[in-house]
C-alpha cells in the first residue's frame, strides 16, 4: 500500500488537482466557474489588497496624530481640546471596524468609502482649525493628494473620487468664513494642486481601467484555449472511436452476414440476424455520438431520425413534432435532449406497453422544450423500483445544465415528461 500511496503523491495530476482546490478554496469559487466570474473574484482580491494597504497608512496616521495629540506645542499649534480625544478614539475605531468586513464583498466596499470619506473630513479640520498657518497655507495641505490617491486606486470613478477633489475649494471657503484672506500665491497654490489631483486621477484611473482591461481578456482567452482544448481532445477521441470500435462493428456486420448466409438451421439464423442488428444498431449510436463530439449533429433531425428508427423496430406508433426556430446549442445540451428522449422511449416500450407515443420538440425564445407523451400503464414517480437509475440520470443532466426535468405519471394514466433547458446553458 506504501508505494501505491507514494505514486500517487508524485502524480502530476494530483498536485495539480491540489492547486486548483486550494485556490478555489481560497477564493471562495466552484469548479463550474465562469469568465466573468473569475473577474470577479480578481477585481475584489485586488479591493481587498488595497484596503488593507489603506488600513495600514491610517494606523500610521493614528501614530502621528497622538504624537500631536501628547507634544505640547503641536497640540496648541492646532488648538487642541478634550473632544479631539474622542474623535481620536472614534477615528481609531471605526479603522478597526472597517478591516474587520474589507472582505465582505458588499459592505467591506461601502464601509471603506464612508470611512474613507471621514478620514477626509479629519484632514480638511486639521488643515483649516489653525489660526495663523492653517488653511491654503498649512503644511498638511499636501495630504490632500494623497487623499486623490487613495480614492483612485480603491474606487477608480470619476463620482467616487469627487469628495477628494472638493476638499481644496471647502479649504478656501473655511479660509474665507475664518476671515483669513487668499492671496494671489494660495489661489496659484489652488490651481497648482488641482493640476496635481487631475494628472493623479487621469493616471491612476487609466492605470487602472487599462489593467482590468488586460486581466479580463487573459481570463477570456484562458477560457478560449480550454474550449478549443476541449474540441481538440473531441476530434482525437472521435478519430480514434471512429477508427478503431467503428471498424470494430463494421467487421461484426460483415461477418454477421457472411455466417448467416452459411447458416441453414432458421433458429441460428434468427440468433445472427438479431446480432447483426444489434451490430448495425451500436454502429448507428456510435455515429450520432461521434457526430455530437464534432459538433455537426442536427438535433432536430437526429431526432426525428431516431424516432422513426425506433419506431420500425418495435412496431410502436410514435409520431414526432417540432415547432419554433430550430437554434444552434451545446454539445452537451444536445447530448442530454438526445439521451433523455432515449431513456422515455425505451422505458415507455419496456414497461408501459403504450398503443402510441408523441414527441414533441419546441424551440422558445430563450429556452428548448421536450415533451414526450405516451398512453401506456403508466406508474407512480414516487415509487421507483430499486436499483433503475433512469429517472435519476434524466434529473442529473437536467440540473447540471440548468435545465428543469418535470414526471407526470399514474398507474393507468400514461407518463408525460417535460424537459426544459437554455437555449445557451
């Protein structure tokens, strides 16, 4: 058990499997995840990042303002009173707060701009509370753009950014109510900071738009290249189906014929007959399987195809119905309306001995419809039978495809199935 163990440990696929677990985990994903969902998580890996940066420089600023707060002299510079504790406190508790639910998706992003917002306002205080000094002349004023900064880098839109670009034009109206006047160097020291918090947005929001940008279309062609894998492995199973079982089953028919053609005794010649269509039975499935695999299976047709075969071979009325505008879908979409409509008509010959069986396949707006309707015994849903697995497969494909699988049946009333699926699952 010892060494099997340990070639399994070094298998590659394993390890690889492993990854990919890991990081789903870490993420929070399924393994049905989608392009835009896989954005998704990127987007709000990288909010996350960036707010607990921002966490960070606040518990710098926290540090700096009680060094103001126990210097006597930066104290009064500011003019400083015991409610500058308090919103000391206050600023260092909502800072808390906020990294405790920065990575919920919805709220970590709304509490980080409302807090955001009020470190702002904080600054704009300090900047306009002192006298003489304060205001256009304070040398605080630069945090400012540092301020510009941080909004665009967590929420890179014009809205979003505006409190900090406001917060210049609030510091010469505060410089104004205060009776202090701008001169000509402040209103230069205005216009020279909104060029500033202009080429800081235009750059980091471009910055920004252009990186998303990028990191959607490396997880769209991601996803191109593991669907063209996909066809690719397809069209080498297919080839390999084709060419190996096919000629399998065609050397069964030929010989089927050869030995029924030598056989005299008309009960052997029944047992090879029935081979032989048998034979030419699992060759047929075998092409629509390889059809479906290459993507050029005509649905409707194939049903219809089928249908017909079906019905010559059990001598069962079946009559087959198509409405709405035939659309192109999935391979596995195909796949699943082909396999149920096999699992109805073969359950209704073998158990419900019905007189007629109706299919009907409908193409809707959004959606494609199978119904298949027979007047046989008919049976109770609830009540399958031990170790017949066919209902259970139908609702597996129909959930696994976001499709919706409906069993109207009772004893001496028929059965009636309904399946429904996405146009495009």
């Amino acid at each position: 058990m010892e060494p099997a163990l340990a070639l399994e440990d070094d298998n590659p696929d394993s390890h690889r499997r492993a990854r990919v677990r890991a990081v789903l985990e870490r993420r929070k994903l399924t393994n049905s995840i989608s392009a835009e969902q896989a954005a998704a998580s990127w987007e709000q890996e990288r909010f996350v990042a960036r707010a607990r940066a921002l966490f960070y420089a606040r518990l710098m600023f926290l540090t700096l303002g009680l060094a103001i707060l126990a210097v006597p002299a930066w104290s009064s510079y500011f003019d400083f009173s015991t409610f500058a504790f308090a919103g000391y406190f206050a600023m260092l508790l909502y800072s808390v707060a906020n990294f405790m639910v920065i990575d919920h998706p919805t709220a970590g992003r709304w509490v980080t701009y409302i807090t955001l917002c009020l470190d702002l306002i904080i600054v704009v205080v300090l900047i306009s509370k002192p006298q003489v000094g304060g205001g256009l002349q304070s040398p605080l004023l630069g945090t400012q753009l540092l301020f510009t900064t941080l909004f665009a880098i967590l929420f890179p839109k014009p809205l979003a950014i505006l409190p900090s670009m406001l917060a210049l034009p609030i510091t010469a109206r505060l410089d104004l109510l205060l009776n202090r006047e701008v001169t000509a160097v402040e209103v230069l020291t205005i216009f020279w900071y909104a060029a500033l918090n202009f080429t800081i947005v235009y750059v980091l929001v471009y910055l920004s738009e252009r990186e998303a940008a990028a990191h959607r279309e490396v997880v769209q062609l991601q996803g191109d290249l593991k669907e063209l894998a996909v066809l690719e492995e397809r069209s080498r199973l297919a080839r390999e189906i084709h060419d190996g079982l096919g000629a399998s089953l065609s050397s069964m028919i030929i010989q089927s014929e050869f030995i029924l053609g030598m056989a005299k005794d008309d009960s052997l010649r029944s047992e090879i007959q029935e081979l032989k269509a048998t034979a030419e039975e699992s060759i047929e499935e075998l092409r629509r399987n390889l059809q479906m695999m290459r993507e050029d299976f005509e649905l409707t047709q194939g049903l219809e195809d089928y249908v017909k075969t079906f019905g010559d071979r059990t001598q069962v009325d079946l009559r087959f119905e198509r409405t709405g505008l035939p659309r192109k879908l999935t391979p596995d979409a195909q796949l699943a309306l082909f396999r149920i409509l096999q699992e109805c008509l073969s359950n209704a010959v073998k158990h419900a001995q019905p007189r007629q069986v109706q299919v009907k396949l409908d193409y809707d707006l959004d959606r494609v419809h199978l119904f298949v309707r027979d007047d046989g015994k008919g049976f109770d849903p609830k009540q399958t039978p031990r170790g017949h697995y066919g209902l259970l497969n139908m609702r597996e494909r129909a959930m696994k495809l976001g499709g919706t699988l409906i069993v109207d049946s009772a004893p001496g009333n028929g059965t009636r199935v309904s399946f429904s699926l996405p146009s495009s699952p």
